[in-house]
C-alpha cells in the first residue's frame, strides 16, 4: 500500500475530513486510521515529527515552556505533550506511550521528563520504522502493535500517555481494558483527546469506571490557540513538502484555521479534554470489569447508528 499514488492518498484525506462526522462509528474509524496513514505516507521528512493539534496558555502571566533551540519549532506540540505528561512525577519510572506516532512526543517526555524508560507503540509499522530511525535513545523503545492488544506483560509500567490517539480506536473500552492491564496497581494513565460534545460524559464514564479520575480539563480554547498560533507554519510545511494538489487535504488533516475541524472546535462542536487517572492499588477496587465496559462501548456503537 506505501505505493498508493500521491494523488489517491490526498483524495482519501479530504473527503474523510468531510464524511467521517456522518458515518457509522466503525466505518469512521477505519478511514480515520487510512487517513493517517496517508499522511505518514506523504510526510517523509524529518521536519514534522508531531501530529498533535498542540496546546497553548492563555493569559499573560503563563510561564513559557523551557525548551532547547532544536525544539523550539514543535513549540506548541511539545506544550500538549508537557502538559499531559506533567500530571504526575516521570522520573524514574518505566512509561508506555501508546499511539507515538511520529515520536515527537515520545522523545520530548524521554529528554525533560527522564522517565527511566519509555516505550512506543504504534499500529503503523511505517511510523515504527520512522521513530526507531529519527529518535535514537538508550531509553527510548518503540514497537510496533495494537491499542486494543498491546505487545506488553501485564503489570509491566507505571504509566500510560495516550495523546490524540483513542478517537481512532475500534473499541475505546478495550483499550482501557489493555491500559488497565499493563499499569502497576497505582499506575497512571495520562490521556487528552477530542470528542463530540454530545459524546464527552460517555468518555469520562468509561475512564472513571477502571480508574481513579485525579484531574480531569477542558482544554479546548488552547487548543484552538495553539492552531491559530501555528498555522502559518503548518500551512508553509505542507506547500514545501506536498505537491499543490494534496495541500488542502493536509491542510484539513493539520487543522489549520479555516478547515472544518477548526471550525467544529470553534463552534463548540467537538471538545478537547485532558484527564490524568490512576490504577487502584486493589484489583477491581472502584473499578467496573472490563465486561461491563465492553457491553457499553457496543451499546454507544449501536446507539450511534
């Protein structure tokens, strides 16, 4: 498939940005992930090593990120990872990146966070082979494999960061279920991702049902401003790398000001929310079993129809 024409790949992007909102949830998520993909296929170079929609504060009394000179361009990419990773303590401890990606996030929490390892994983074994080439660390792992059957022991990290990446999964709750699994007890879970507004309350019932919810954040108007603040950069990426006829399709996929994305985060349409949630120390204490979330992911995915 990596020989799909250029052309055929930017096709597939616009019109999933277009359609997806309309169809049934499973069919959106598989061109989601054919999406994504697409982009993988058309972002070959090494100047764009986050896909994240990126995070800015709002105020003038927030502190900027300190961050080296080779960083600075990824800026508010690098503030959504630093911002999820921040809800607990990383140093030392042995985390688990699940959707990495291109690895940029991966690499950031490796370098500021100094977890005492971090692994990788993604479906893509294009973006495995892409992060195992850019991201070169003797902490730093990456794997490929499954959301829904990740290739790791139970009871193996002390925490899981997953960062726009779950909207795109089949089964949210066997996800969580797989997250459950690979935590310590008294692990962490650090997650941010959008929904439909409509859908929100359905996704923080799933979380609070396997875990403790410690903080929970709508971040939505920094996202917003963190797109306002580098579209122009991601505008200019994609006319230098992409031919002329696939710039609108990553425009869209980007979200850059003025595509539909944009503006269903300006209309209030989709949320943008951060949660940081921990294992409990006992199997199964506060917790629902993860049967019960199964039967309410198939019952939304029914509903939804």
């Amino acid at each position: 498939m990596d020989e799909l024409p250029a052309g055929a790949v930017a096709r597939l992007i616009t019109k999933v940005d277009a359609a997806a909102p309309r169809l049934r949830p499973r069919l959106q998520t598989a061109l989601v992930r054919l999406s994504y993909w697409g982009v993988s296929v058309l972002l070959r170079n090494d100047d764009w090593a986050f896909l994240n929609y990126g995070f800015a504060p709002l105020g003038a009394a927030a502190k900027p990120l300190a961050l080296e000179r080779d960083d600075e361009a990824d800026r508010v990419s690098i503030q959504l990872y630093d911002r999820v990773a921040s809800a607990t303590d990383l140093r030392g401890k042995d985390v688990l990146e699940v959707g990495c990606g291109r690895g940029g996030g991966a690499s950031f929490v490796a370098r500021y966070h100094q977890p005492r390892s971090l692994t990788g994983v993604d479906l893509s074994a294009r973006a495995i082979r892409y992060c195992r080439r850019r991201h070169r660390s003797a902490s730093l792992t990456f794997v490929q494999g499954d959301a829904e059957q990740l290739p790791l022991a139970s009871a193996s990290v002390d925490a899981v960061l997953n960062v726009e990446s779950s909207h795109g999964y089949p089964s949210f709750a066997r996800f969580v279920d797989e997250v459950a699994r690979v935590l310590r007890p008294g692990g962490a879970f650090l997650l941010a991702d959008f929904r439909p507004t409509a859908e929100v309350d359905m996704l923080r019932e799933q979380l609070a049902a396997r875990f403790v919810v410690r903080e929970e954040e709508m971040i939505t108007a920094n996202v917003i401003r963190a797109l306002e603040l580098d579209g122009d950069r991601r505008t200019a990426l994609i006319r230098k790398r992409a031919p002329r006829a696939l710039h609108k399709g990553l425009a869209a996929f980007a979200g850059v000001p003025g595509t539909p994305m944009f503006d269903a985060f300006a209309a209030g349409k989709i949320q943008y929310v951060r949660f940081a949630l921990v294992r409990p120390d006992a199997p199964g204490a506060d917790a629902e079993d993860g049967s019960s979330l199964r039967a309410r992911d198939a019952a939304h995915s029914l509903g939804s129809r």
